[in-house]
C-alpha cells in the first residue's frame, strides 16, 4: 500500500507530519496530487482545541492539485487535470443543495440540513494538508484551473476568498453604498475586495497592524482607520455624517467587532458576519433600536461547489482583484509544523502561507 | 377655537381624556374626523413611561375615520371620503423612502434615515384617540375604504396586521415552508395569518392562553403548542423530526422567545423578529452555530404609506382573512381611561378594544 | 430478461403499447414499479411529431409508485417505499444546479447548462408510462410520499402543479397582489391555485370551458372571465380601474394568450410565461410601452428535485390546495392507447388521466 | 415678468433657442438656474417627431445647476446651493413610489400607476435646455453635488448613467457573470460600466464604430466586437466556448440587437433591455427555447429620485468610474441648434455634448 506524509491532529496542541496510506479511490471520487495548499485560521482552532476533531485526522481544506485519480463514475475530468475544490464539498443531493445552501449540506440525514455540513475535508473527513486527498463528490466539487494562472494566485479561492466574497454579497450591497468591514485579516481582506467588486463606492477597513490596513488599502478600502487610534464606531459616524453604513461586515468573531459593527449600521442597513465567534454575543437594545430598526444580520459559511470556484477563478483570472499578495510565507509540507508555528502565533507579518508538498 | 377630546399622556401611569382644540391643517395636511380607533401595546409601554413621548401628546396611531378637510396642496381625495391612515407615516420624499424603507424615514434629517422615523402618530405628533387627527403627508398616506367594509374590520389595518404580515413578509416565506410563530398576542395573531396567507404549509402558533391558541388555529395555525404544557423548542423539533423550520416569527419582545426561535431554526433559516425589546438579547453560542450556520434574523417595523393600506384592505375585502374576532371590547371615546386599564392589565381575554369617538 | 410493458413512441401519431425488457439498475439509479401515471400535454406535443423524440422511447415523466431496486450506491432509500419523482430529474452536479437552476441542467456539457436539460423522462431517457422506470441519479430526485395521501392526490407534483405554481412563484406575487391567469387547462388551473397560495387576493382566470372555468373557482379564482364571451383584455382593465394586474400568468403558449397577458399588465408588472410555444412570439410595441415600462417577462420550466417534490406533497398534505378533481378519466395501462385518444382530443371535459399498469 | 431663453419643440424637425417667461415658483417647487446640461437621444426622437410632445415644450431633461429659489414649503435645502435632480422625477406620494417604481409614477391617476410617468421634464412639463427650469416635487428629486467635482462630471448622472446602470443591475448581476452589452453608444457605454461595477468579471462591448469601441474598452469591457467585422452572436458564443452569456444587455433599441441579445443568453439568463423601440419586436422560438429556457427579458426605464442621484454622484466621486470623456463637444445655449445638428447625426464622432447657458 502506498503511503504519503499529512499533518494530522494528535492532541490538543499538536498537529504533526505523519504518514498514511493513500486513500482508495470510490466510484464518485477523485484523488487529488496536492501541488499547494495553506493553514486556515479554523485549522489553528482546532490546534487549540477550540474546534473539536477526531484524532488522527488529516487538517486542511484548502487543495490546490493535480487529478491522480477519478472514480469509476466519475465524468468531465481526465487525470492530470489541474484543479482545485472548495473547502465546502457539498453532495449535491441533500435537501440543503436543492435550496441554495450548499454550506449546510445534511446528506446522510433524513431531512438533508446539518449545520457546517458542507464543510468535509479537515472536519468530518480527512484533508489537504498532505501529498494526497480525496475529494468526494468529484462531479460536484472539481474545477479545472486555467492555464494562466499560477497555484498561488488561486490558493485563496477554496476558503478565504469565498468566504470573504460570500460576506458581500449576503450583505446585498447595492451600487453606491458605504460598507465597513472590521478586521483585516485575510478574511476582512477578502471582504473589503468583494466589497468593492460589488459596487461599494465607500469601503472602510478597521484593523490595528499597520501591514493588513495597508493590504486594505490595496484591495479596496478607501478609508482605513486603525481602532487602537482612533474609536472606528465614533469615526464611521464622523464620516458618514451620522448616517451610518449600508453594510458592515464582521471579520472576526468577537463580541467588540459584532457590536461596533450593529453600531455604525444605518436604520434597515446589514450586518454581515463572517467570524468564528467563541462564547455568546450580545445584541445591545440601543443599537439594535429595540427591535425597530429594520436591521438584518446574516452569517455565512464559506460557499462551496465547483461552480462557485470557476466564478472565483474567473475574478482572479479578469484581473479584477489580485490575492497574491496575501501569500506572505511559503513552507515545503515537510516544513508544516514549523508553518503552524508562524501562523498561529501571527508572527513576521504573516496574513497567509503556502504549503507545497 | 373649535375643541375636541383627546387622550393624553400626561405623566408615568396617566394617560387622560383632555381637551384640545382642533389642529389647523397645512397645505399637505388632511383633517379626519376619527370614527374608530383602538388601543395599542405600544400605547401601555408609554403609558408605564418605558417609551418616553412628550407630555401633553394625544395618543395612539390607528386611525379610521372621515375626511373633515384637506389641506390646499392635497389632490385626489375629497371630504367625506372615508379613509385610514397606516400607523407609520412616511414623509414620502426622504432617502429612506426611496429605498424602500419607509418606516426608517429621516424626512428633515441630513441623510434622510432616522430609526422609527416613519412612526410619528402619537410618538412625535398628536395621534388618534381624539376627535380628530391631523394626517401629515396626506397623499402619502391616506387611502380610501371600501363601502362593502365596516370600521372593525379595517380596524387592524393600520398597525398590527401591517406588523404581523410584515414580519410573514420579512421572513421570505416559501410555499411549502414550516413557519414556527412565538406568541399569539395581536401581533403574533397576524403574523400566524400572514405565514398562511404567504404560502406556508405548516405553521406553528406558541403561546400559553387558551383563547390565543383558539384564535391562533382560526387565523391560520395547523398547529399550536402551550409552552407551559410542553417545551417548545423540543415539541418542534420533534414535529419537524429534528429538521427545524424555515423561519420563527418572534412577537413578543423577550429573550425567552428571541431564543427560542433561534433553537428551532434550520440552519439557512431565518428568525423574523416583530417584538419591542426591553433589555438587551443574547444569542447563544450554540443556538447560532458559532455563527456559521447561514442563520439570518431580521427586524421590521409596521410597514406604512398608502399603498401598504391598500393591500391590506385588499386582503380583508378578498375573504383570505378575518380579522373583526380580534375585537374583542368596545368602548367609547369618554371611556377610554377604562379601557386603558382593561387592555394594559389583559382582563378578561382581551385581544383589541375598538373605541368610538 | 424480465419484460415489462411501456407506450412508446413509434412515428407521428403513434404511441402504442409495447413490450420492453425491464431496465438494469446503474449505481446512482432506483427502479421503480409505476402504480399510477398519467399523460400530459407535452405527450401529445410528441404524438403529434410537433417535439421530436427517438423512436421506440417510452413515453411520461409523471412517475408514482414503489421503489422496486436501488443502485448500489444510492443511500436513505429502502426497497418497498413509496416515492414519486419530478418530471424534471436533475443531476444534482452541473453548474446549472449550483445556481439554483436545476431545470437547465447541463450535466454532461463543458459548462454544465443545457435548455430543457434537466427533462429526462420520456424525454431523453426512458419514461414512466410503463410497468417500471429507471429513476437517474435517484438520492437527487426520489421523494417518499406520506403514508396518508393516495396515488392520485399526488399525482400532479412531478409536472402540472410544480409548473403552475412555478409561474406563480417566478411571478413574484406580492400579498394583496391581483393575477390573471390566462388558460385554465390543467397547467393553468395549478397557477391559479399557486397565485392564491402566494398571497394574491384577486385572482382573475380566463378561459372559455365551462368545466374549467368552474374548476378554477374552486381552486383559487376570484373572479373568472369566459373570453367568448368577453374581450378579457378590456374586461380586466375594468375590474381593475384602468390600472392592471401586477403579474399575468401566460399558461397555453399562444400569441393570443401571450399578447393579452401583457396588455392587462400594470407598468412594473410582470408577465410569467408557462406556455410551450409552437412559433416566434412578438411583442407589441405599445403594451410594451417601447420597452420603457418597467415590464418582466420570465420563463418557467417545471422545478424537479426531491425537495420541490417534498414542498408541493406538503401543500397537499397541509389541504391548503386539493388537486384530486383534476384526475376526471382513470384508465388501465393496457388502455392507454384509448386514454391518449381521450386525452389528445379533450374530451368529455377530461383535465387530467390517471394511468395505472 | 423675467425672461429666459428656452430650447423648445416647434413642429416636426424644429427645435429653436426661444424666449418664454422664467417659472412661477410654488410651495413644492424650485428653480434652478441651470448651469450646464445637454441633449438626450430621446429629445432627437421628438426633434424627428417619433415621440409626440406638445409643441412649445421645453426640451431636455438633464439639469444641472444652481437653486435660484425655493418653495414656501421646501425644506432641506438653501438657495445659492449647486445641484442636479434625474431625468426622472417621481412625485413620491404615488403607490407606484411606495412600490419602488418611481419611474411608472402614476401621481394624479387613480390608482398611481402610470407607464413612464416618473418622466417629465421635457415630455409632459418644460425640460432643462433654457436658463433656468423649475423641480417639482423639490425635496423629492434635489441632489446636491459635492464640491470637489466639475458640472461636466455629474452631467451623465440624470439620465445616461442612472439608465445604463440600471440596465446592468435590473439584470441581477452577480460576480464571476459574462455580460454582453448590445452597443456601445452613451447608455450602452454606462451599462458597460454599471456591468463591471457589479461584479461582472468578463463584459463584452459589440458596436462597431471605433472610437465608441474604445471608450467602451476604457470603461469596463474586456472584449470588444465590432459586429461589421464578425457575427456577434457567434463570436459571443465562441468566447464563451458555447456556454452564453449570464446577462445580456440590449443598448440600442432595434429587433437586431434585441434578438442578439436574446441568442447569446445561457438557459436562464436574463436580458435586460434599454432600448427604446420603434416597432413591434420579435422573440424567435429558438432562441427563446419555446418558452421553457427559464429566460428573463426586463426593462427599465431610468431610475430617477434624490438619492439615485446621490448614489449616482457617490460612484463618480469614488474615482470608480470616469464618465467625464463621454462629453465631446461643448456649446453654449446660444448655439443649441447646431448642438442638436452636430448629435442628432452623429457627426464628428461626437458621445455626448455640454450645453452651457
């Protein structure tokens, strides 16, 4: 049986390089041949045992790659295809997908809703931070990467940029709002980009370390504020003359930036929020107008399914938005503890890294 | 002068029959000679001083009537011509109005947003326990009753159908929808309706009086459940079979119930919420799936203006509902103190009282 | 080999009764043994050589009955349940699904959109006017069918109701909406019965058939027009004061019917169109207002999936809507050629043929 | 009584440079002093009289300029304060506003819908081409324009910008979208441009006069097709590799574009027409999948109302899109009939010009 090295979950505290037999391949399956992928924020979670996984389990979601392998029933591809997969892999079957909402795909239940259900790789099976992984659902899930376009400049569609794309456009934003968008980690960058690339024409970033205010700048915030400077809920104020904002997106997971959030929204504006919180968060009865202020909130889980890749790849392709830069480490997956190391203590500037086995 | 009656707020715990005199009417104004008006929540919240209002205001916002006079500006009515006005009324002319949010209105504001702005019948200006009430903005706002309809019928119109459908309405009901609505006061009465009315297929009416329940499944619940017989959030559960609804209407303004429509939700589901706050609201962790479970909540205030009343009379003229068992009292004018004091203390089944000038 | 019998299509004006082997069940597939059926329009379409299909192929798409095999891989199944499925059987892994459009299903294509791709049965593959059919890519489109509803109270959901509700819902219908519904055969009779359900509170439907116009009372029409009667372009211009319906529900597919479902149109209304057409359409420039009023014109081909079917048996099982007088002739599969007969010649006041081997 | 110098409508091919009264000014009203405006392909159509207005009209509907003096009952605003207000100006109390139709404003008709009645000035009350015109509904439809942008920034704003922008978001576009804009003259360059803004990440500009090519390539379209060199439709479906367009903009108003557009649209795209038609139009069967494509066709009439104008000057000062290179020849009032010769036959490669009393 081959083996192939993967950074699995030990204990709380320890994701390490082990070796593993690669996967057999199912009839609906695909093998993927890893050529890049990256460490998320969820993954430094369940490093910390903030997000419990099973033991033994092979972390990542992010696969950049080359098709070894396809099922048996699997249609469209050829092997030696370059592809990625999103980190949501629906089944494309559930009740879930029928309605639009891939993210919570319960495929296996009887009513076919499940909360986080969509998302598989580094969760519920293993993932991508190895030489191998298996994509289930290949027809549903695999999309061809144009020729033109490096791994790096793709690294950031499965998750990030998704998930911060899919914060947009839940917000609903129209063309010629103002939109906010709290913490510019790779997430909020994300955000702020598909902010713009949505017809915001005041996007407004808040972080503190002046490297991601600068990255803002450059994706598509035209103001920036620095909350240790200044108070952002008093400074939005300030610059939409007490109107508020169309939209505000939380990019953290954090009672403060959900709540300066709800406080600079406008009456009947939204808030779109991204974040991971970790405890129970608080809705303050004044800037939630008790009630009466035709406020909406909504969460959204990264977005998943081949189609949506092939959009995100088609935006990275037009030029429209370049990720690039948010690729500010790379590691050899031999290297991939080490690669936790930096990212989860935020050293060195880091916003992401690249893994390439 | 001429005078007129009109109930007044005059301090915490007293609102009086007093006397005033007519008001003038401007040049956009309409004068209507109230022919039945009624009691609102809202009101007993001012009433128990935990919604400040001036003193001296005349209450209440649910007004039917006559045309007494119009003011020199106002085309396409005449006097005479029975009418109601919604209870928020919308200047018309604002930006919030042109969005589509003519209940935030901010008519005199900088930017034209202003949270409950479009409320200003006995809130900023004098409302309609009176003689007589001064319909600002008539064009906005006025809209003709039809012959076939009597006063009790369209008595609901103005407000508390307009809120409970509103919140059916910002639910985004689909056929085929399992709606759950958490508690039958008037507010969650219309709501119960409106879920039915837009196409749900099972709606789920909580409460804890047996006449509400009763109400509930004659306005539409195919189900109803007494929260103090069985818990709530497990009975749905189990009558979805662990699925969850689509959406939960909230209408009443308690953590309790802000929470447990958030616990019965399907992930991707959508909590509509109607309730006046008093307090600020927890989401829970888990009930909210950390924030990834697709989860939307939504507030809105009675949707106003013309055509809104328009609708609505549509509705009741059309048989789809009736709402005359939700008045359940009726007393005049001079004897509004005592139905002050039947409604705020909810005696003897009280659902709405109908008052006559 | 086990034989079965299937009506399948020899030539122009030819569809007989035939003996084909019973299929082998592929991985994704379910066999199901029909134990009731029916016909629909689009069948005549095909005996009349006016939509070309292959020679031999077996002919519906309105499957009811009992899952006889599953394909290896199908899972949430068990062999002896009750099922029906859509007449339109997606894929469940095409872009065309992942955008919410499963009707258009383009699986097997490049870019996974395909008109009319999503009808399978009696289509492109074998149908369901037969002993068995072969159910494609079952998990996507098997939905069991509640122990309490008959066959024939079911047998609308795979085509006649999913499409007249479709144009209801593509419609948009706003509560207190006024609809017209032009046609009242089988497809538009569902339309009228959907445009009710989604809130409509004046529902006008036009035809000229005694027995149809009398159905469409029963199933949601306000008001019906009888258009030999009356010109139902002026006659809806009346009813409703020179101002228009918001939506106009087109469900034959003439230019009669197409041309007077825009003239009766409000400015920003709009027109759902059901309709197969046989010829180009054209639009008159002055009920178009020069394309400057604000008009939609939407297309609907009936929504398949298992939770489309899941949603419509929950409008039957709720009673909002009973569909079984629609099923007005029952004959024997090995009747079927005298059915087509009935059926294709509109006789005798039939609506709708139930089929059972 | 004051003079003014006004462009008005003589008979069939005549509009002169004529002397009328300045406007009285009543209690909603302003006037403004106009500080730049210019000619509107529509005005050409009354010019050829193919659109009928009374004759001694004032021509023109694009204002932009100076309050001269408020109604008694105007608030908000303060004379000496430079400003625009849209082609379209909506009353704000009609139920066709309270529906978000303002351009179908029916304000004075019973039931408040009326096709293109938002649209007056020029059309059914004296327009912009004079020294000063006179705002109804003042507080509705004044824009102020901020200090840092010239007249000739903002003059697209009322009409071209506000139409073709709306043209891009009544088709729904979302990110990662093909769009292809049916020619590239002034409203089709704004689609253009209102097409990228939305997110759309390949747009695709046809015309085939070069210089409208280019400005077409500088404001957003990625591809080019000159369609007297290729078949556009073709060539679209080539680009796409077969799949379509998912938005197709038609910019002109002919059967050719209309059914272009309508030929490169992938099954259940949308088309969403600008165009003003002369004639009556044609839907070809094929293209249009015989009603079953799940295709859109919408139009919009440009949307009009202050805060339209303020999102509109929002984008402009966002530096996102420059639309000051559409204003190719400038002439002062004096000289607005060679301005009308010049543009009326598209001579020197003229896009827009700026008329300046």
């Amino acid at each position: 049986m081959k083996k192939m090295r993967a950074a699995v979950f030990v204990e709380l505290g320890r994701i390490v390089l082990d070796e593993k037999p690669v996967p057999d391949v199912g009839p609906l399956d695909a093998l993927i041949r890893i050529t890049t992928t990256t460490i998320c924020g969820t993954d430094v979670h369940i490093l910390k045992g903030e997000y419990p996984v099973a033991r033994g389990l092979t972390i990542g979601h992010e696969p950049v790659g080359i098709i070894e392998r396809l099922g048996s029933a699997v249609q469209g591809y050829r092997e030696g295809e370059r592809v990625i997969a999103g980190a949501i892999t629906p089944s494309g079957h559930s009740a879930a997908c029928q309605c639009g909402c891939l993210s919570q795909d319960g495929a296996g239940t009887k009513h076919g809703f499940k909360a986080l259900g969509g998302w598989r790789f580094g969760n519920t099976i293993d993932g991508c931070q190895a030489d191998y992984v298996l994509v289930p659902d290949a027809m549903v899930n695999l999309c061809p990467v144009p020729d033109g376009l490096t791994d790096e400049q793709v690294l950031m569609c499965p998750d990030i940029m998704s998930t911060g794309f899919g914060g947009a456009e839940s917000g609903g934003i129209s063309i010629g709002d103002t939109v906010a968008v709290f913490a510019q980690g790779p997430i909020g960058l994300c955000a702020t980009a598909g902010a713009k690339l949505s017809g915001a024409t005041t996007v407004i970033g808040v972080d503190t370390i002046p490297g991601r205010l600068a990255a803002a700048r450059l994706l598509g915030a035209d103001i920036t504020i620095d909350y240790r400077a200044v108070d952002p809920v008093r400074e939005i104020m300030r610059l939409t003359d007490g109107r508020g904002v169309d939209v505000a997106i939380e990019a953290l997971g954090t009672q403060a930036t959900f709540e300066a959030a709800l406080r600079v929204l406008r009456p009947g504006g939204t808030l779109s929020s991204l974040g991971v919180y970790s405890g129970d968060l608080r809705i303050p009865l004044d800037a939630f107008a008790a009630g009466l202020g035709n406020h909406r909130i909504v969460t959204t889980l990264c977005p998943g399914g081949k189609e949506r890749m092939r959009r995100l790849l088609a935006v990275i392709e037009s030029g429209r938005v370049d990720l690039k830069p948010m690729v500010t480490h790379r590691f050899r997956l031999d290297d991939i503890e080490a690669a936790y190391d930096l990212f989860a203590n935020q050293r060195d500037g880091v916003l992401k890294v690249a893994i390439t086995p």
